[in-house]
C-alpha cells in the first residue's frame, strides 16, 4: 500500500497526475489519498501531522510524504525505513519528526535522477517510481547512497501550536495526549479549554479539549466550528496549565 | 465494492484514513469515495440523499454511511441489508429512510467492540472492520445480534426541504419527480419555479426545476447558480403547486 | 487505466457515481481521478488544459473528458483515439485542441444510447459503458460510426489565457512553454513579469514565469498566491513582449 501525504490540494490535479505515475512503474498498487492539504508553508506542522498519521500506516507501507516549497532548489530527496514503514519524501525536516520518534530507522539519500525531472514536480517524477519500485519489492539500491542523519532535523517533542483545521472547524495540535491528565486545562488566546470526552458532553457555546482519533489534543465545539469561536489558524501557539 | 457516504470531508485525512482501515481487512476491495460532504449536522437531509443514491448501488455492494454528530454516545451501530445492498452505520435515522422504503430488509446490532476503539472515529475502527468482512464474504454472525428495527426511524416520505447544493449551486430536494407532473410549480420563498427539461431548455436569469440524475426535484439555473439566486441552504422548505 | 477529467466538482458525488458505474461494466480497471475542476464554463480553458496533462496519460489509457454544460442538447457524443490514447466526451469543443495537435487520430460518434440515460448525467450513464468497454478491450464498434472530424473544432494554437488557478494561487496559462526564450517577458494586465527557473529563484513579492511541469507557461509568486496578486480569473488574457 503506497499512502500520499502532500500540500498538492485535494481539488487540484497533482495528486491524480501522482498516482498514474505510480500506476506507470507498479500497476497494481493500492494508493490511498490520505491527505492533500497538509499546510503548505509550515514544514513543521505538517512534519508532526504525518508523525500522528503514520501510527495508522500498516507494517511495510509506503508513505510519499511531500510539502516542499524548496523544490528544484539545492535540497536533497530522501527515502527512511522507520519502525518497518517506508518514507519517500524532501530532505527539508518534513520526515524529521517521525525520524526522531522512531525506534529503529535507516535512511538513503536519492541520487538517481530521471530523463526528465520538471522544477516543479518531484511527486510525480522522482518520488513516484522510488515509491512504486520499493512498494513492489524492488529495493532501487543502486539509485541510493545510505546516509546517516537528515539534513534538516526538526525538534520532534510535542509541539504546542496548531497543526490542521478540518472542515468540521475542528483543531488539532502538536500535542499527544496520552501523557496528558484530564484535568490539564489550555489557555488559547483568552479562553480556557477544559476536557470532554465526546462531543455530546460538550457543553453548548464552549469549546473542550479531547484526545481525537489520531491520539492528539484537539480543541473542538459541539456541533459548531471552534476554529471560528477561537479565531485559530494553523501555526497559533498555546499554553498547557495544570490545575493543582 | 464498497462505497463511502459520510461528511468527513473532501478535503480532510478522514476518508482517506477509513479507505487504509478497510483495506488492512480487505487489501483487494473496490473502494469508490461517493460523498464526503453529507450535511453535517442534517441527519434527515442526509438519509434522504442516501436514499436517492442508493439506486446507483450495484447489488450486493456495502455502503458505509457515516453523518454521526452522536458517536461516542450510546447511539447503536448497525448493519442493515436492504433490497440486496448492505449497509453499516450509526443508529441514529441515517439508514430509516433507505429502511422505510424498502421491499425486503433485515438488520442487525453491532455488538462487537475492537480492541482499540476511538471515542470519535467509528468509521476507521467499527465500520471499516464489518463492512470489510461483509464485502469478503465472512459475515461476522458472530459479532452482531439480529434486531427487529431501527431505533431512530425519521419519516420516509418525499421531504419538501432543500437536501444538498452542488457546486455548480444546483439545488436537490427530498422529493422524488417521478410522480411529478410536468406542469407542477415549486414555491421557493417569493419564487415561482416552473418546469425545464435540460439546463439548455431554461430561460436565461430564471430557475427552473426538472428531474435529475438521482430521481429527485432539482432547482437550477442555466449557466448560473440557483443557489446564490435563490439563497438557499441545506434544510430550507419549499411548497408543491399544482395549477389546476 | 481509465483517467477522468472533468468538471464534477470534487467534492461533489458525481465522480464517485461515474467510478461506480464504469466499475460496474469493467470491474478491475484502474481509474485515475485527474481533475474534476476543470473550468465548467470554458470550453476552451478546459480543452487546452486537457491538451496540456494528456502528456502525461500512458499509452492505451481512456480518458473520460466531461464538461459540457449543453448535456441533453443536441450536441453530439464521440470516442477518439489521438497518438495511441483514447478519449470519451461531448462533441463541443472539449477534445478538439488534442484533436488538431494530435499527429494521427480516428474519430466515431456514439450513436448508442444506453437503455436509462438521464437528461444531465451523460458522464455516468452514456460515456462511463464506452470507456469501460474500451479499457477492457472490447471496442463497441456497433455502437458507433466513423466519423471524418469532429463537429465543433476550436483554435488549437497556443492561447495567451489563463486556462486554469490552482489551489497555491499559481496560473497556468494555455501557452506552451517549450518554444518561448527565457528572456520573455509577460504583460498581464500593469504587470511585467519575467522569467525565473524554480519558485526560490523567484524575487520576494515579484510574480515570475516558469515552466510548469505540464510543459505551459505559469505565473507564479513564491510563498504567496500570484492570482490574489495579479487579481487573476479564468480566461484573463495577456501578451508575450520579446525584449531585442
């Protein structure tokens, strides 16, 4: 199963010109849309969006992770095997948080280039056929160097700012909440964001926190848009505040 | 084939999550992603549409149907086989209106809980499980309880509401034009809309009705949005008109 | 492989509805969703965009080529076969800029006519068979008759127009990039905008042109959207200047 990650807009028609390139090198491969929107111009959001999302990748996936405002600039392409799952991505800190948290990793530096490589479009023209060669057991060793570290390391501890939006108005954080106790409170703006567990035990007009599906902290509103009582945008930090 | 019906979002990583879930089950499934922007917070809406749309289902096909503002309450998960198509979702009137109207079904109670289940992604962890082993052929007897209805059962007959707007801003309805007679008038606030076979047929700057592709009155305008002419949203009522 | 390019909205269910029924007649084809934004009333936007991306569609693939707002008129509906692709659509102008660039073509028009075809969803009922036919090799020769050219043939040459934005604010134009010196400059509205490779060479809030990976000619801005910049629309014309 090869999974898509990117910045390229779910309306637009990179994701679909991705995939035939996929198709091209490995007919048969299962490719699932995960997301198209990953924020575009905040390499570390989307950096610890695709660390929560890989939980639910399946052992020996392969994931084409892409939000790459430097591409066709000097930076490098990478492929990473961590804790059994593959990466094909932009060496610019996008896989550095999944790099950092992984128990057991290994990385390549992508040196084979092409006949025809656009400026602009990596996904389609190198991370497709790297993805769809090791998704189909042919490991292209002889187009990769193995490499110790990535070039760009983000700091991968929980990050206290906004991530992703969802059409719901939903907001997810940088936060995991398994470490967190229920009692934490948050201090977004000038609101205090106190726990529930569902939506349904949201009190009316008040927005709560909750460990969402992803196991994240996420401020939500029930039955209405908590990005718009809030006011929040992606890239908005917050405060953690534990009562005594 | 499974088929997905939620308002998880076009845009959002949930369907694309939900599409992993089922595969893990059932790595050679047809997926085919149908809508994922059901009204949201319009159950009734919603289970219209899914009615309409249900014509289109091939036999033996699973949809899983999912506009669930409830999960993580004690609202019931069920499946249901209705006229040869199967269905998984929440009890919470999504499914009564395909129910109601029909010939032959039978339902069940998802008693069966996974070992890990989310309190807001039954989709991914409960769905996606049941209608994989559904499509696969391994009905999972052993994890659901025959029941003899629905919970929440809304009515099923034609709704004289506004159930969906497109793109385009065409407006669909719960009504059903086969029984319509051609010189019926719809009263929409202080507009009067008459009969058009196809878009090319309508007066320019004009709305018009006629029978779309899923069976049901819809209000159009040619070449232009009903919806912004008319300032309709999803839930707004209309009157039926006969002139003698 | 089966690519669907049209006008749908993807977030509409339109698309999923075609998937489903090209499915139900080829059920293990591999369909691509290209783009379902194309410019719905631009035919000519839309016909050098599908120009543009049918570079990308492998050999023997079907494309499903829809917008066509005069569905249920009289215009008529066609299979070509263009440089050993296929295509399926309306006969308005959609495919006739692959048509005239095309070195060797064949034309037929679909005289069939499916037992329920619906006023406005052609896509689904009459174009969706025909392409599955097709991808499965089993060329529906009595459902059509050869044809000398198609009936409406638009202007193939390069189109100074933007054809289409993209969800960054990036505008891509219907001229081709491959014979324009870089030292071209564009005059779009009190703009001039000159060349730069790769977005990070383009100067802080200054649009550039570059070549797109379609092989067209694109303005864009780095960081920030070019069409929010230039004020830009879907048909807005320019000029090319050739500096001495």
């Amino acid at each position: 199963m090869i999974l898509l990650f990117t910045d390229y807009g779910s309306a637009d028609p990179y994701s679909g010109l991705m995939r035939a390139a996929i198709w091209a090198h490995a007919p048969d491969v299962a490719i699932v849309d995960l997301l198209h929107e990953a924020p575009s111009f905040n390499t570390r959001a989307s950096a610890h969006l695709l660390s929560a999302m890989s939980a639910c990748f399946p052992i020996g996936s392969v994931c084409v992770a892409v939000v790459d405002p430097g591409v066709g600039s000097a930076r490098s392409a990478v492929v990473m095997h961590a804790d059994e799952k593959w990466y094909v991505g932009p060496d610019n800190g996008l896989l550095s948080v999944v790099a950092g948290r992984a128990l057991q990793s290994e990385l390549w530096r992508i040196d084979w280039r092409p006949e025809y490589l656009s400026d602009s479009f990596h996904g389609r023209d190198l991370f497709a056929p790297i993805a769809a060669w090791i998704d189909r057991g042919a490991f292209p060793h002889s187009k990769l160097s193995e490499i110790e570290r990535l070039n760009i390391g983000l700091d991968y501890s929980d990050l206290a700012e906004v991530i992703y939006i969802d059409h719901y108005g939903n907001i997810m954080t940088g936060m995991r909440a398994a470490q967190i106790q229920r009692n934490a409170q948050f201090l977004f703006g000038s609101s205090t964001i106190e726990f529930a567990r569902v939506f349904s035990d949201g009190l009316s007009g008040r927005p709560f926190w909750y460990k969402n599906s992803l196991g994240l902290v996420e401020f939500a509103l029930n039955g209405a848009s908590a990005a718009l009582f809030l006011g929040a945008q992606v890239g908005d930090q917050f405060e953690l505040y534990l009562p005594d």
